[in-house]
C-alpha cells in the first residue's frame, strides 16, 4: 500500500500516530494510530492484524459489516479496544481508496 509506513519486520508502526497517506489525500482519508494495526510476514502470513493479536483486521470489519456494535465486538474479542475497532476501519477506508490500472503493453 503507498504511503503506509510500517515498522521493519517486526510489526510495529514507524509513527505513534500517522496518516496512511502523505500527499495524496481523499476527502475521507482519516489519521490512525498506526501502533494498532501491524503487517509482519511472521504473524498471520502479512495479513493486516490489530497489533499484538492475530485477529485480521478483515474479521473485525466484517463484523462490522454483519452489524456488531463495537461494544459488542470487544465482548467476543476483549483483548480489542474501542480504539483498534476504529484503527481497523480507518485503515480498511484507506485500502479499499487505492486502485490497481492494467498495464497495456504495446506490441
């Protein structure tokens, strides 16, 4: 993902608080506090998890998504706060704003 800065290998975030990008904003780009979500090869196979856990930033959308309160997300995951629910939308918002054009290659 462009602009997301992200620890060295460990899965810790470079910056306490960042936003996921740095020059090329949308109008719902959001800052989060990249020390909650964490991308490390060893955990999860790179999968974005809320740092420290291995629970996907994918499942805590998608219940979300199925119409869980963040309140009751914390009681089926009570090691989340009400923080890494909001850190994990913000980033889910951000990645789904990047966009993949086809390359044509000419013959």
């Amino acid at each position: 993902m462009p602009g997301l800065v992200m620890g060295a290998g460990n899965g810790a975030a470079a910056s306490a608080s960042a936003c996921l990008t740095a020059d090329n904003r949308t109008a719902h780009d959001v800052c989060v506090d990249l020390t909650l979500i964490s991308v490390d090869h060893q955990v999860m196979g790179g999968v974005p998890c809320v740092t420290g856990t291995r629970i996907p930033v994918a499942t805590v959308v998608g219940l979300v998504a199925n119409g869980l309160s963040t309140d009751e997300i914390i009681a089926e995951y009570p090691q989340l706060t009400a923080g890494d629910v909001q850190a994990c939308l913000g980033y889910a918002a951000r990645a789904v704003d990047e966009r993949e054009l086809p390359v044509r290659l000419s013959a």
